[in-house]
C-alpha cells in the first residue's frame, strides 16, 4: 500500500475502492441472476414440458399435463387425461445429466425392500435412454394409453353401465316399482340377495336413479364375480 500526502488522498483512495465494490456487486447481481436463469432452463420439468409440446399434436383427443419432479431422481412425468378428466396413461422421465431417460414401471428388479427410500423413489423400476425421434416418444406414451373400451378407472364401469342400459329399457315398458334385477331376485354383480333400493314410478327416468348400493361386485373383480354367480341358486 503506498503512502499518500494529504488526508484528502486518503479520501480519494477510500473513495475509488468503494466504487470498485460497488461495480463488482453490480456485475456479481447480473451474474446472480444469469445463474438464475440458467438454473431455470436446467430444470428436469423443462425438457420434459418441451416433450409434452412435441407430444400434443400426435394425441389431440386427450390433455398431456406434466406433474414433478418427485423424489430423489427428481422424476417427471407426462400424464394423459381424457375427456372425463381420468389418467389413462403416462410416461415417466428421469433425468440423467443433460438427457432424459424412461422409467418402465411394468418391470420390478426388487432391489430395494418394501418401504425403504429406494423403493418409496421408484428405484426398482429400471430406466433407459428416451427414444430421440417424436415418433419414438410417441410410441411410449401410446403403449401406456389404457385400449378403447378399457378406460383407467373402475373396471367394472363397463357392466354398471350395462345394467343401467337394461334398467332404462325395462323401465319404459314397466313404469312402477322396480330395480336393476329387471325382476330377478339376485344382484347381477355380485348374485347375492337384491341389496339396493327399488325405482318408484315418480323417478321413472331420472339420471340419479339408485342401484346397486352396497354391493360388494361393484368394486370385485371379474372373477370374483364369476364365482359368486356360480354359488347363487338357480
């Protein structure tokens, strides 16, 4: 440090590195925010959001919505929704580096225990490089899409619906007291005892018609269905 003359120079040395620390914070905030901005770029929902947008025009039918990132692998994923507002399929991405990589959740290594962090983040389930083609990308997401006719949701959607259909028939030919047996003393979900509530003639034709309430087929499987059918009498 050299000497200076006057307590005036003293000043006007103070004074020069004191606006040579205010430019340099000026020129660390710039940066600061560059970084910031970087780091927002860098973020795994951004590629996964620019996947989404090269995935919508193939999949008009259905709303893509990105949800993440989950976990320790910081995993994102693009849902499907359809006009109910259910998930029919998604695919999920992990990110590895400066690429993107797939999750196939049909596929369990068993690597991690029940409840540990490893399997509570998905890591049995392994991962592979994300196809670079749109056409790749798109296969993925469409082998995840539940098939026509299939919807995600409730499986037995499909048989209440069925019923509902008959009911609707047999009450335009029977206005009065009925239910969805069409007359049978058995549930056709379950074939137990008829549980649920009997249609009166003043609610012939409404949407809110009650049926099976309580019946334990609604949410049983197909088999589990069979089986009862099969111990009811004839």
């Amino acid at each position: 440090m050299k000497t200076l003359a006057s307590l005036a120079e003293i000043y006007a040395e103070y004074d020069k590195w004191e606006q040579r620390l205010q430019r340099a914070r000026r020129r660390r905030e710039v940066a600061e925010r560059s970084i910031e901005r970087c780091y927002k770029h860098l973020a795994p929902t951004v590629m996964v959001e620019q996947v989404a947008a090269l995935l919508r025009p193939h999949f008009p039918q259905y709303r893509l919505r990105v949800l993440g990132p989950f976990g320790l692998c910081s995993e994102t994923a693009i849902h499907a929704y359809d006009e109910r507002g259910e998930c029919v399929g998604s695919v999920a991405f992990r990110p590895s580096g400066n690429r993107l990589n797939v999750v196939d959740y049909r596929r369990d290594s068993g690597r991690f225990a029940p409840n540990t962090l490893g399997a509570l983040n998905g890591l049995n389930h392994p991962e592979a490089a994300a196809p670079t083609s749109v056409a790749g990308l798109v296969q993925v997401l469409a082998d995840s899409i539940d098939p026509p006719g299939q919807p995600a949701g409730n499986p037995e959607d499909g048989v209440i619906d069925a019923i509902d259909a008959l009911v609707s028939v047999q009450l335009e030919r029977e206005p009065s007291g009925y239910d969805h047996n069409v007359g049978q003393p058995r549930c056709e979900l379950c074939g137990g005892d008829w549980h649920g509530d009997v249609v009166s003639a003043n609610e012939v034709g409404t949407v809110d018609r009650p049926r099976i309430q309580g019946c334990p087929g609604a949410y049983a499987t197909a088999d589990a269905r069979d089986a009862w059918k099969k111990q009811r009498p004839t």
